[in-house]
C-alpha cells in the first residue's frame, strides 16, 4: 500500500466553486478548528475546467489548494469525467450512453455518456491532462481521485456491443463453442455466425446475462485503469491514485476494479436515529434487514475485502442523507460511533459528504457538515469532537488489521446473474432482484449477532492460497450462495476442509458452474461425498419453519427459524444438527456437520432467521474469541491489531441508555489518561464509544 500521512485522515468534500459568496478563508480556519486533515475537490465541475471546447479556466482552484496547505490540509484532486458539460453532449451528441439499444439518456444528471466513445475518451483525457498537470507539484495534493462512482449504466451502445461479440469471439473462438458453452440449442438460439448474436435488450438466456454483465464491469474497469494511468504520467511518487466506489452501481466490480489503483476508497451511508439502535427494533419496515449498526459493518468489511488492506471512506453521512422528504439528522454522538466503527475496520480515511448543504441543484437537502445558513452548529460540533479525538489518537489507529472471527466468501458476479435469475421471492411473489444479499447478508448478520467480527474475502482468487494457509488465516470460512463456481474452487473448499478449516456451505453454492449451467452432479457439487449430505431437491418456502434442535452443540431458542428457501438435505454420513417441524419438510435436514480430514463441513440448508444464525454462528466460533466478550445487549465491541503489534479495542453503546462493560484485560484508553484493571467497569454514556488498547 502507498504511503500515506501518519494518521487517519479527516475531511469533507469541498466545492468552494458552489458557495453563494466569498468564504474560503472562514470555511477552512472551521476546517481547521474541527482538526480536519483532507478535503476532496473539482470531481463534478468539468464545466466550470473548461467552460466551452478547448477553453480552460484552471486557476479558480489555487486559493482552495493554498488556503489548504497553509493550514495544514491536506488536498485530494478529482477528474471531472462522470459530469459531462453541455457543449460536450450538444457538440457531440454520439456520445450519449443508450440504456437500451438505440434510446438514449437524457442529458441533464451525470453519468450519461458511452465513456467508451473515442469522442468521449478524446475530450476527457485532455482535460485530466490539464488539470493534474497544472496541480501535480502542488504541495498540498496528496492524491487524485479519477472519475466518481463508475460503473452506472449498463451501457447498450453500438461500439460496446461490437466489442462485446469481439470479446465472445477472443473468449470462445468460433460459434459452435460457444453455442455448447451456452446451450443455445435452447430455444432455437444456435449461432451460425456472429453477426447472429442477438442484442441483450430482449435476452432471457442467464449465461449471455452474466457474460454481458461481467464485460459491462470490465470496461468500467479499464476506463479507470486508463484514466490512473493517464494521471501517474505526472503524479509525484509520494502521491495515490484511487476512485469512489459506490458498491451498488450495476457495473462496478470492487475486487476487478481495485487492481489498478494504490488504495481503495468508497462511500459508506447508513441509517440513523432509531435506526442505528441495539437492541434492533423488530416493528419497522424490513425489520432488522437495513436496520441496526450491522449495516455499517458490513459495509466496512466490503471495503476492506477489495484489497484485503486498509481504505478510504471518501463520503459518509455528515447529517442526513438523500432527498428533502428523508431528514433523518444523526443524533448527539452517532456520527462520533461511525467514524471510529470505520476506522475500527480499517479506515485510513474518514471523509464527509459534504462541507457546506447546497443551495441549489437536485441535493439541496443532502446534509452537510455546515448548514445552509454556513454557520456552525450542532453537526459541526459533533463533527469536531471526532477530529479532536483522531488528532489525540495519532498513529495508534492508522493502518489497523481488524480482527476476525469468520470469513466469508463474497461474489459479485454471482450477484449479478441472481437479479435476473435469483432464487428468491418477493413478499408479493415476485423476483427477488436482490437475491444474492438474501443468501448472503443473513450470515455476516448471523456473526455480528454473536457478538464476532467477519471478514470477507472474495471468490475470486479464492483457490490460488495454499489451503493449510487458508485453514490457518480463515478458520471458520462460510460461503453462502456461490452458485457460480469452477472445478478448481470447488475443489480447493474441499482441501481447505481437509486441511484443518471449517467450511460452511449456504444455499446455492456448489449449483452451478462459472457458466451459470446446473450441474450434473448432486448438489453441493464435488462436496457433497466429503460432507456426507447431498440433496438433489429444493423449495421456496412461503412461510418461516420452526427448527428443531438434533444436536445439543446447537443451541436454539424457540424463536429461530427457517426462512424463504430450503435445501432437501440427506445425510447419509453426517451428523444433523437441526431440522424442520413440518410435515412435509420433516424429513429432510436443515443443518449437517461432518468431520473431514483435519477439518469439517458443514451445510446449512436453508436461509437462518437473526436467532438461528446467531445461534450457528455462536456453534462454529465456539473457541477463543478476539473481542471483549459478555456484553449488554446495546453494546458492541470490535478489536484490531496496531502496527506495533499492540490491539485496540473499540467498545460502542448504541443506545440511550448508560451502561458498563466489565473488561477482562488491562486496558488504557487511547484517548485520554484512564487505565483500567482486569475486572474493573468501563462506563458507557448514550450513543458513546470508547477506544481501548491492551
């Protein structure tokens, strides 16, 4: 990882060129007050770089750039590429991205251009090239942001597609492999040529889907890559080069797309309020999916799996987030849990969207740090206070290893494939488009419940570490939903098994093959003989099943439950650790374990409710735990390892209630002089956080 300042840095966003008057010099002595360290601008103003066709105006940003580092600031530069000007899109009107074939987008939001155009990629190079070539040297930049959230349109134009059946080509070779590949005798869709490949807009075919969706992320992909390079022609060496990610994008890939850049950074917005409480409520809307500190987690763990290293938050909630029917301001001490919940992951970077609320354009009630007033009130307060602390925190909390209890397996591409052809329903009984967090989520939940810390790794790749390795870095490995899976990876599960790891399987994984095709085999495919269960049935379950216990190592309370699919486990050689109370389910397993080799496998046949995966959780991580342990139900606490070999501990009450936590171990708290012994009580005030080293 490139180097970067010795501690984790602190900021906003900040778009001088939108303020209504004159305030430089008052908005960065506040940024400077609140101990800020980093803003981030010029990524949505092309138009104001280069206001009319080779007419550039670069000076405008070399107060902000000195007013920064004559502060102490530091600055990271964005290309504009995703906000197109209008005479861009009026000059050349090819350029414009189609959603579907021949329908273009409308010019007037962002994003809407064929990034791929040779007329689009003339423009956007010359102005990167003007811009990090005017402020490169500027001694206040530390790095560069390209582009901003890529990946929004699946676009449908002529040249993508063309390059699309060019791609097919190089990948398969010749018509009749891939109509094998494909199984195109289906439905009469056999090629007999190229030029007879059909254009996705009608397609029903799931492996065209995942090949178009796996190509549409690619040229996102390549289109950052070209534009890091294009920047590191002139970028100091002491300077990175990273982009935004918003993980929701449809045509993003974190874990391709990282690979050429220096760091990753994305954003990370969450619920507050009420909402970000423990214990969670169960009577809001999607109880206990989107509700609940896990979200924020999760959403750290995603960010630290691209790399397997340290990230940058480059935007989180400063106040509240979305549109003016959504005010949801934080209250008194939630942003201060966030930050470090962030940086207790692996945040080198804690940066707020944005400075100052807008006073115009479609976020005007996107909240900033400063109100729209420009005076600093409560947010600012609450916003400083954290900025104080990191400041007293120094180089303790930079650079941290977070601790890990269980790892699992992310897959984007599987992902993709489900939202056309997922697995699970609707309430109303529809698609499911976001079936893949169905099979996913409810595990990494299942381990925050349990009071555990997850990581996650991506699959692919996944087969390139030696097992033993493996068996030794991730000993409790659960991989839900990985449907699409290639010889080698299903293998290597099984020698990780063998090698001394717990490998838990989900519903889906070990289906299909990397071309979305159902295999022949009885499910889990090429495991399912080590795991001594198979099972060549399945279910949507219109209702939750109650599970019964078959095994006392599994606790269950009568609360927990079986929700929304169910795999026909038979174990033939397997120990059954719960099933169903049904009269037609009954007779199949809900959860098998068997030992294999060194290790063990367990499967788990259908989608745990929040009790019974916390209960499984509890089950395979039944030894030493890295975190505080015996907490109150409103109390949370995470663990990571410094640079100098020490551990911090991060203790969070998400509640507005006072409490305690009893600790274990010698403790000294990182922000000011209190020490505690073994036993004594660490107090906890409403919505508080402490940070602890051992």
């Amino acid at each position: 990882m490139i180097a970067l300042p010795p501690r984790v840095l602190f900021g906003a966003a900040y778009y001088h060129e939108y303020q209504p008057y004159e305030r430089l010099d008052s908005d960065l002595d506040l940024m400077a007050e609140a101990r800020f360290t980093v803003i981030r601008v010029g990524e949505s103003v092309w138009s104001t770089w280069e206001p009319e066709n080779g007419r550039f105006d670069l000076d405008w940003l070399q107060p902000v750039l000195d007013g920064a580092h004559a502060r102490g600031i530091s600055v990271i530069i964005g290309t504009p590429t995703y906000a197109v000007p209008p005479w861009l899109a009026r000059q050349y009107p090819e350029i414009a991205g189609e959603r579907r074939t021949g329908e273009r987008i409308g010019w007037g939001a962002r994003q809407e251009a064929d990034f791929t155009h040779p007329a689009f990629r003339f423009h956007a190079e010359r102005i990167i090239r003007k811009i990090v070539s005017r402020y490169a040297s500027h001694p206040a930049v530390i790095g560069f942001q390209v582009d901003n959230e890529p990946g929004n349109e699946l676009l449908h134009n002529r040249g993508v597609f063309e390059r699309f059946r060019d791609h097919l080509r190089e990948t398969y070779g010749d018509v009749e492999t891939l109509n094998r590949e494909w199984g195109l005798v289906y439905w009469s869709h056999r090629l007999t040529t190229w030029d007879d490949l059909w254009r996705p807009d009608g397609n029903a075919q799931p492996q065209y889907d995942l090949a178009w969706r796996l190509f549409q992320a690619r040229q996102t992909t390549e289109f950052i890559a070209w534009q890091a390079d294009i920047v590191r022609e002139y970028a100091r060496e002491d300077q990175f080069v990273t982009t935004c990610i918003d993980h929701g994008r449809p045509a993003v890939d974190d874990d391709e797309l990282t690979d050429a850049l220096d760091v990753t950074a994305a954003n990370c917005y969450y619920e507050t309020q009420d909402r970000l409480a423990l214990p969670v409520r169960t009577d809001g809307p999607e109880p206990g999916r989107n509700t609940g500190p896990w979200p924020l987690y999760l959403r750290g763990d995603r960010m630290y799996s691209a790399r397997q290293e340290p990230f940058l938050v480059t935007e989180t909630n400063a106040h509240s987030i979305g549109g003016p029917c959504n005010i949801r301001p934080p209250y008194d001490g939630q942003l201060r849990q966030a930050a470090w919940a962030l940086v207790s992951r692996g945040a080198r970077m804690v940066e707020y969207w944005h400075w100052h609320t807008l006073h115009f354009g479609s976020e005007t009630y996107w909240g900033g740090v400063l109100p729209h007033s420009g005076r600093p009130g409560r947010t600012y307060r609450n916003i400083a206070r954290i900025g104080q602390e990191l400041e007293a925190a120094g180089d303790i909390v930079t650079e941290l290893t977070p601790d890990a209890d269980v790892t699992l397996v992310y897959d984007r591409p599987t992902k993709w494939l489900m939202q056309r052809h997922g697995p699970l329903t609707t309430a109303e009984g529809g698609l499911d488009t976001d079936s893949y967090r169905g099979l996913f989520d409810p595990f990494h939940q299942g381990a925050f419940d349990a009071r555990l810390q997850a990581r996650i790794v991506h699959a692919r790749g996944l087969a390139d570490e030696p097992t033993q390795q493996a068996a030794r870095k991730h000993p409790v490995l659960v991989v839900p939903g990985l449907y699409l899976a290639d010889d080698r990876t299903l293998d290597w599960l099984r020698s990780y098994a063998e090698s001394g790891g717990h490998l838990i399987l989900g519903p889906r994984t070990g289906y299909g093959d990397e071309e979305a095709r159902a295999r022949t085999e009885v499910a889990p495919a090429r495991l399912a003989e080590a795991a001594g269960t198979w099972y060549d049935e399945f279910a949507s379950l219109n209702e939750d099943l109650t599970l019964v216990a078959k095994d006392p190592g599994l606790a269950l309370d009568d609360t927990a439950a079986a929700t929304r699919w169910a795999d026909a486990l038979t174990a033939e050689d397997a120990t059954v650790l719960a099933g169903y109370e049904h009269p037609h389910f009954g007779r199949w397993a809900a959860v098998t374990t068997r030992e294999v080799g060194e290790g063990r496998i367990t499967c788990v046949g259908t989608l745990p409710n929040r009790s019974f995966a916390a209960a499984l959780m509890n089950w395979a991580c039944a030894g030493e735990r890295a975190g505080l342990q015996d907490l109150p139900d409103s109390v949370t606490a995470t663990s990571a390892l410094a640079r100098d070999g020490r551990r911090l501990h991060f203790v969070h009450n998400w509640s507005w209630e006072p409490t305690a936590v009893r600790v274990p171990v010698a403790l000294a708290d990182v922000l000011g002089p209190a020490t505690y012994a073994p036993g004594d009580e660490l107090e906890l005030g409403p919505w508080d956080v402490r940070v602890m080293v051992a």
